[in-house]
C-alpha cells in the first residue's frame, strides 16, 4: 500500500469505525411506538381473506381482528387505523351505508374498545368504501365532480358515530375543503371534545393508492381501474399548495397532520415538518409497501432491509409517526421474534 497520506482535520469515517460508534452518533430510530397499522375489515366469520396485491396482507372478520390487534398492542404498536371493505350489496350512488349507527367498522370500533382498550383506534372518514362509483364523497352527476359541502355534512355524520362508538382518532381522508373545522365543530357540538381528528391534510392524487383500492374494491366499483381523484386530491407536482392545505387544517383545529403518500414525498415531510409543531403522521401507503414486497419476491431486493431503510427515510424526514402495513412486522423483527410475513426470516 502507498504511504500517500491527507493532510485532514475532519475524518467523519472516525465515529463509522465499529458498531458501537455508530451507534452513539445514530440520529434517527424506528420504534414500534412510531407505527400505525392498517387493518382492513370485513363482515362475517370467514377466515382472513389475503389480498392478492398486497402479500401479507388480509381482509379480516371482527373476531379475527379482535386478535390481530392483541398481537400488535403485545408487540408495543400504538394505534392501529380501520378500513372496512363492504359488499357490493350495500354500496349505493351516496354512500349512505357509511352513516347505518350498526354498520360494519362501527361494530367493529366497539369490539376492539372493549377487548383491547389500550390500543388507540383510528377511524378514516371518507366515502369511498361505501359508495358504487369508489370516490370519497357525494358525486354531482350534473356538475361530474364531488359536491364539497354536502360531502363534509356527511363527515361530519361519520365522525360524530365514529366517537360514540369509542373511536380514539377520525381521520378524515376526503380532501375536501372546510371538512376538518366543520368535524370539530360537530365532535364538539356532540361531548366528543375529547376525540381527536389527524387530518389527510396533503394527499396527492397518487397511482400507489391501486392496491388498496383493491382492497376495499373501490376501484371495481368504479369500473375503472384508475378511480380519477384529481379533483379534490392534491396534484404530485405542487408543494406549495400542499403547504396551504397544511396550514388550513392546523387553523381548522386538526390534532395531527398526514403527509401521503410517504417515500416519494418525503420533501413534503421534511417541510411540513419545519413549519408546524403539530405531531405529524406519514402513510407509506399501500403501493409503496406492493413494490418492496414485489421486487423482494423476485429475489431482487432484501425484504427485510428495504423495508426498514423505506421507514427510517420517512422517520428521518420528519415523521413523528408511520401508517405503514410492515408495522407488524418490524415490530416483530425488533421484538426478536420470527416474522409470519410471506416472505419473512
Ligand atoms: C380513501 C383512502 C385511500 C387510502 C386511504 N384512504 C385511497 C384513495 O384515496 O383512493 C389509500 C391507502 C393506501 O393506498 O394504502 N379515502
């Protein structure tokens, strides 16, 4: 080897040397206490119903649900958010499914209070489980969009259920404008001052919402497989105007903010993050967790290091909190005990 040597002050490979270094100057953490997990409903006893784009990943009854969640509030995750996916049966043009006091994520925010109260249960509102055309409010056929103001009346409907049904936190996460002022005036109207509301606050009309679409079948519903949302979600390009729909709905009274989706809008996580002191929740959404699943499949990626690289991305841009569908499962991985995802170690 040459003898050639720098003549250098700063050598910041010094504190990369060993492990133990690189421990004490680590910077950013992935805990179980920062994950959310997704979970998605459904009616009857059946056993869990996998979701073909989504591997890992199922549909469940309440009772299995009710079990799922033991797990994850054993494993030390916080909170968990519900999606309920209907039968065709009961969608209808406007959605009035989503405001039946008994309906299915109702019940099952009930159950899950009353068996394991300790996890925080976070309820979405917006209409796209329960309507036929899969969009998240009421469609004014005459005008071809979603009618905004009506739309946030029946929110506010959802919310005001959510909370007597014992809902932790309403997510509103519709996009439509005035929504989460008009929610807290009803919450509050209501004696649910206590609920608190995290707000979809800058949701982009993304492409990596498909697998979740299938999930629910929002998007069969709609007869298209690109459900067009670009009326009341935020255009991928526009930063600034996702910074005014950030700070419309701190004014408005929203408890924590939502950037989604996560990993390819991690600009907009750091800069949310920089102008508000509110909590700040990030959702790696369902095609986000479709890809690394996919390529690790093939071989091509490592599962388990691309999974929690994908996190620490978004925890290191800012996030307080993940809604992420590997909660689980890095939850799992740094409990030490073995994964029962497909692909798991
Ligand atoms: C709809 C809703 C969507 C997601 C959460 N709530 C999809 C959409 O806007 O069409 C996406 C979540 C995911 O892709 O994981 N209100």
């Amino acid at each position: 080897m040459s003898s050639y040597q720098l003549d250098l002050t700063r050598r910041p490979r010094r504190t990369r040397r060993t492990a133990a270094l690189r421990t004490l100057v680590n910077e950013t953490t992935v805990q179980a206490s920062h994950l959310i997990q997704p979970l998605f409903v459904i009616e009857g006893d059946g056993p869990p119903e996998p979701i073909e784009s989504m591997p890992g990943q199922f549909r469940r009854s309440i009772a299995d649900l009710l079990e799922e969640c033991k797990e994850l509030a054993g494993l030390g995750i916080p909170a968990v958010a519900l999606f309920p996916k209907l039968d065709a049966a009961v969608k209808a043009d406007d959605g009035r499914e989503a405001t039946n006091p008994d309906t299915l994520v109702l019940r099952a925010i009930r159950a899950l209070k009353q068996t394991v109260p300790e996890l925080a249960v976070i309820a979405d509102l917006a209409l796209d489980p329960y309507t036929t055309h899969g969009h998240d409010g009421l469609w004014d056929a005459s005008a071809q969009d979603l009618a905004n103001d009506p739309t946030v009346e029946v929110l506010c409907e959802m919310a005001v259920l959510a909370a007597e049904a014992g809902v932790d936190i309403v997510a509103p996460s519709d996009m439509m404008d005035g929504r989460v002022g008009a929610i807290r005036e009803a919450l509050d109207g209501n004696g649910h001052q206590k609920t608190a509301i995290m707000a979809y606050s800058a949701k982009f009309a993304s492409a990596y919402y498909g697998p979740f679409r299938d999930a629910v079948g929002s998007s069969a519903s709609a007869g298209t497989p690109h459900l067009d949302k670009r009326t009341y979600q935020l255009n991928p390009g526009n930063r600034r105007e996702a910074l005014l729909e950030v700070a419309l709905d701190e004014q408005e009274g929203a408890d924590i903010l939502m950037v989604k989706p996560a990993g390819p809008y991690l600009d907009i996580i750091r800069e949310v993050r920089e102008e508000t002191d509110l909590p700040l929740a990030a959702y790696q959404v369902s095609g986000e967790y479709a890809q690394i699943m996919a390529a690790a499949e093939r071989g091509w990626l490592d599962l388990e290091r691309c999974r929690d690289e994908s996190l620490l991305a978004i925890r290191r841009a800012g996030a307080d909190m993940i809604l992420t569908y590997f909660a689980k499962d890095v939850a799992r991985s740094l409990a030490g005990v073995p994964s029962d995802a497909p692909l798991g170690a």
